[in-house]
C-alpha cells in the first residue's frame, strides 16, 4: 500500500517524488483496511511510499493493523524515524526495512539526492536495533557494485539480514545499451561477475544466512546486470499477479506497474477487484508476457521446497489441531 507519494529526498533510481504528492486520507486508509480485513481475515501489509513516515498518520494506522493482528512492513529511507519517541511503536511493527545504498556518506547521499542521509540512515538503523525486527536493503548500482561486500559484511556485524535488490527497470539486451540511457547501471562487468561470485562464495560458506538473497537469485542478478536474458521471451509465468494487490495514494489497485489499473478499492470490494475481469485479463497475459523485468531476477526458486515444507507442516498441524479437539469433545461428552 503506497500511503503517499511525498519524499524528502530525490534518489536516482525512483520516480515517486517527481509524481504529484498523492496521498491517501486517513479516513481512507483505514475504510481500506477494513475492507481487507472483512475479506482476508488477518494478512500481511507492505507500507510504502514515497516515505511512509511523512504520512502524518502513520503511528495511528500502524497502531490499528498491530490491534487487528495485521502484519505491518514498513519501507522506509530512515531519515524520519528518530522523530518518533514512542518506542512501543516498533514494537508494533512487523518489518522495519530501512534503505542503505552505500557503505560510505559519499555513495549512499550521492544515490540518495540527499548530503546527510547515510548518516540519518544509519542513526536510524542504530535506534531501531533490538526494538523491531530489522532488515537492510540495497539496490545494486555503479556506485555501490564495489561495495556489496562491505555491506553485507556491516549487516553481519549488527546481526541484522539485508537483501540486494536490483534496479527496477525492465531489462534491455545489453549493459552497453543500458548505459546510455541508465547512468546507474554498472558498465564494467567484470566488477559484476567478481563481486557477485565472491557473494555466491560468502552465502555457501555462511552459516549466518543473513543475505536473504538465495545462492541462484544472486547468480540470476549476476546475469542481470552482466545484460544475459535468462529467460526465453513470452515464457516467464510470472507469479505477481496471484501473490500481490497494489494499492495507489489514490485508492486505485493494480496487479502489475506494468498494466492498467483494475479498479477503485474505495468504489469497489477488493474481492471484486481480484477477481475482476481486468485482473483476470491480467493473469491470463501474465502466463506469457513479453516484458523481462526485474521479477524473473528475483526469484527465489531454490527456497520453493522449503516454501512448500512450511506450509505442509501448517496445514498438518492445523489439521492435527482439528482432530485434537474432536477427539477431546468427544471424550467429554
């Protein structure tokens, strides 16, 4: 859910603050939780932005889904967060994702658009540790594709997990032509395969695990950024459109950034929305589209047997529960 597209900075790899600073109401915003609630019972809630702590409600809203038993995931560029004083509310946060693109002020505030924020970012890593669970993410840039180490090597030291992610943008044939129109994407591929495999290496012998990326999602970024299509065209089923409803400051809801909006969640029933014929058209497109996109890039398909394992311990738990308490109602009658 995307609460508002107000920034304070002007990070070279987004485009939400050159947008018309949208953002949901109050009044809104928790009409939509309730919506979703009623429909999905309790469920996890990605809050974005922009930069969800210029949402004047924030603490109010977070409050509600931790009272409702809704998982919060806050995405934040950790420059507003020292400005809160209730400590109890991190507690309340499921996720605190804070944004760290450098390993020095020089990187991290160039990428950013902002002098100052490296160390906003990191005060603000410093004042949320040990009071909610934390995770670091970095996109992967020119700047900072030396560097990947090194920040990898900083979550360890605060024990803290930290996920690279790529940039978004759909993906061209080549780093060569990518170059002339993305000043951000690393043009010496050598550095690229380096530092990736030296990532790869670090996550095999790591009994840590606090990279999140899996051992071939690295190698899938790695392939990413070096311009190799993994992919054969029109044949990656992508998956966003059954795991994912995005939510616009304007109340409007898509699938994908790529396709149109399939409808309003203040005028309409999510449920109605997911199961609308534009969604619908969506997921029949989504079986063969024709754009390669960072998604294929992060996939994380060597943890799809644990995925599965979880669930199947789940459902036999829940269905042994069941039978437990049959059991025990038919004993005491």
């Amino acid at each position: 859910m995307f609460l508002t597209y107000k920034c304070n900075l002007r990070c070279r790899h987004c485009t939400s603050w050159q947008l018309a600073p949208n953002e949901l109401s109050r009044k809104n915003a928790f009409l939509i939780i309730g919506k979703l609630k009623q429909w999905l019972g309790t469920f996890v809630l990605c809050i974005d932005g922009g930069e969800p702590f210029l949402w004047q409600a924030l603490p109010e809203f977070i409050e509600y889904l931790f009272d409702n038993g809704i998982a919060s995931v806050v995405r934040t560029n950790g420059t507003c967060l020292t400005k809160i004083t209730d400590m109890s509310l991190l507690n309340k946060i499921s996720l605190l994702n804070i944004s760290l693109d450098g390993a020095d002020a020089a990187t991290h505030d160039a990428f950013r658009g902002k002098p100052g924020c490296f160390n906003q970012a990191m005060a603000c890593i410093s004042h949320a540790l040990n009071k909610t669970r934390l995770r670091i993410s970095s996109v992967v840039h020119d700047g900072n594709i030396c560097q990947l180490e090194d920040l990898v090597a900083f979550a360890e030291k605060i024990n803290t997990p930290i996920m690279l992610n790529p940039l978004n943008m759909l993906k061209t044939p080549s780093p060569q032509s990518v170059a002339h129109t993305q000043p951000l994407w690393p043009v010496n591929t050598n550095d690229v395969v380096r530092v990736f495999d030296a990532l790869i290496d670090r996550k095999r012998s790591s009994k840590s695990n606090l990279l999140l990326n899996s051992c071939q999602n690295l190698e899938r970024m790695k392939l990413f950024y070096s311009g190799i299509n993994i992919i054969p065209h029109g044949q990656n089923a992508c998956t966003l459109p059954i795991n994912q409803l995005i939510i616009r400051p304007t109340a409007e809801c898509t699938l994908c950034n790529q396709f149109s909006m399939a409808g309003n969640i203040i005028e309409s029933l999510p449920q109605n929305i997911w199961n609308g014929e534009e969604a619908r058209r969506f997921r029949r497109a989504a079986k063969q589209c024709p754009v390669d996109c960072v998604h294929n890039y992060m996939r994380q398909d060597d943890y799809g047997w644990m995925s599965k394992l979880h669930s199947a311990i789940y459902f036999f738990k829940r269905a042994f529960s069941r039978a437990t308490s049959r059991k025990q109602e038919t004993y005491l009658s």
